[in-house]
C-alpha cells in the first residue's frame, strides 16, 4: 500500500507540470492542456510577439508578411529556417496542411469577420487560437486602446507557451524603458495635433480610438485627432482631416507606395496646403511594425518624441 500511495504522488507531481494554463482572449475564454508545438503567427508583428519570447522551436512557420510587406535583416535572422505558409491571410487548409496546434492572428490580422479561418472553424481540427487585443474591438466592447493590450499579449503567450518569466521580464523592461523615457522627456506646451496617413488617395486609411498608433502618440506627448473615432483602422475623410488641421503627420511605411511617396502626395496636393504639418513639412515615419503591437512599440514611442518635441539646435 505504502508503494502504491508513493506512486499516486509521483503521478501527482507530474501532472502537476502540466498543468491546464487558461486566458481570456477577447471575449472567450480559451484553456491549453499542452503547450503548443506546431504553432502558427500571422502578421509581422505577431510573428515578433513569438520570437521575442524565444518561442521559435514552437513554431511551424508564419504567414501574412509578404504579400504586403518585406522582413528586414533582424527578422529575417529571427525567423531563420521557418516557413512563410501563405502570403497573405491563409486558408482553413493552410493551417492544416501544416499540422498546426495554435494560431495567433487577430480580426483583419489574418481573420476576418464571419470568414473561413476563425476560433470557431478551426476549433474541430484541435488548433487553438489566441487574439490579438488590440483588434477585439471588432467583434466586443473594449476600452481604449493602450500599452497594457501588446503586455497583455505578451504575458498571454508567456503563460500558453509555458515561459511566463521570461514575459513577465520583458514586460517590466518594457515599461522601465518608457517610464525613464518619459522622466527626461523635455514637453512644451500643448500637446501636437497628429494624424496617421498610412494610406489611400481619395480617402484616406487612419488609425482610429482603438488603434495602437494613439497609445504610441499619446505615450509620447501628442494627440490623434482622431482619438474620438470610435474604430480601430479604418477610412476618412480628408475634409475631416482638413477640418481638424493636424500640427504632426504618421506616415505608416509598408506596401507599394513608399513613405516618401505618402509625403509627396500630402505635399503637393492643393487641398492639403492650410495644414500645419504641410506647411511646416512635419511629417515622421513609422515601420508597420512599429506602429502595430508589437515589441518595436518602445521604439516607435521614442521616434515619436524627437518628431513631436524638436529640442533646439545649441
């Protein structure tokens, strides 16, 4: 009896390093037995999500970067011998021609809306799928978008994939990063009026209350005119933007048309001439990368700051 009871234990204290993780993500509640093996991202910044948490030799490829934008060097080095599995968005037949056990995409970051590829199609092939936070708010309510959703994001893939203190660090330097940031950064007066181009000629494609790019701009001293546009992404109206005069303009660098490109067009376009930020040529560059959630946020936050607050040639 004495043996038998030793052995329960020891089943006992196995189980116990497997024990079941669950997370919210958006609005369900999703519970891994296992820690994923054959997992798939979509997207360039989600991909980063994975690879930043060391989480590469979990993974059976990516999907979603090429058919709109191109890995420069440090992803391509992060990516290594991983395959791109579809282009863009991919299908249901995809993910399970490569054997996947997870999916991390979010709403229009390689899922859409009532489409073939969902938590709920992929549910009966046993591929588990986590959200992207920021991009909840097309199927829940949610607050305004923040530095907490790429954290939360961060530390849900830390305790899915069973490296929760290694999250957990790379949160906390994120965010003593910024704070030691924002003690020396020198603001002066109003915050700037800014306004996201990332894309479109005849309506332009912005960053609404719901997008990473106002939690960039406000952790960096300025203001999206479009903070009270109750979207993530989505299209405008250039009298909108004209109307709301913005002092700074994001560019958000990807795709066919260049940046500069972007800026030629706000240049020299007539009908963008009264703008502040055309006429005193303020236009910053952001990476998509960098103006999604991800961990080049920091980085974009700094960009940001130089762009908003000049500090004066000695």
């Amino acid at each position: 009896m004495k043996h038998l009871l030793c052995s329960c234990a020891l089943v006992a204290l196995s189980g116990a390093a497997f024990a079941e993780t669950t997370v919210d993500s958006c609005n369900r509640t999703v519970t891994f037995d296992t820690v994923p093996t054959a997992a798939v991202s979509n997207d360039v910044n989600l991909t980063e999500m994975m690879l930043v948490l060391g989480l590469a030799d979990h993974m059976v490829g990516y999907t979603g970067i090429s058919g709109w934008k191109t890995l420069d060097e440090e992803m391509r080095a992060g990516v290594k011998e991983l395959p791109e599995l579809s282009a863009k968005y991919p299908t249901k037949e995809v993910l399970l021609g490569a054997d996947a056990d997870f999916y991390f995409a979010g709403w229009n970051y390689g899922m859409k809306v009532g489409g073939e590829v969902t938590p709920e199609t992929l549910e009966p092939f046993g591929i588990n799928v986590y959200e992207l936070t920021e991009s909840c708010v097309h199927i829940a309510d949610k607050p305004k978008v923040s530095m907490e959703d790429m954290y939360n994001d961060i530390a849900n893939l830390g305790r899915i994939f069973d490296v929760e203190d290694k999250a957990s660090a790379l949160i906390d330097g994120y965010k003593a990063d910024l704070a030691a940031f924002s003690a020396d950064l020198n603001t002066q007066g109003t915050a700037p009026r800014v306004f996201v181009y990332d894309s479109g000629e005849e309506s332009p494609f912005t960053a609404g209350r719901y997008a990473m790019p106002t939690a960039l701009i406000e952790a960096a001293g300025g203001k999206n005119i479009m903070d009270d546009f109750e979207k993530s992404w989505a299209t405008v109206t250039w009298e909108e933007v004209v109307e709301r005069n913005p002092e700074v303009i994001v560019i958000v660098n990807y795709g066919s048309v260049t940046a500069e490109e972007k800026r030629a067009f706000m240049l020299n376009n007539p009908a963008f001439a009264s703008l502040d930020a055309v006429k005193n040529d303020r236009f910053v560059t952001l990476e998509y990368v960098e103006a999604t959630p991800g961990p080049r946020n920091i980085q974009a936050i700094k960009t940001l700051a130089s762009a908003f607050w000049p500090q004066p040639v000695n």
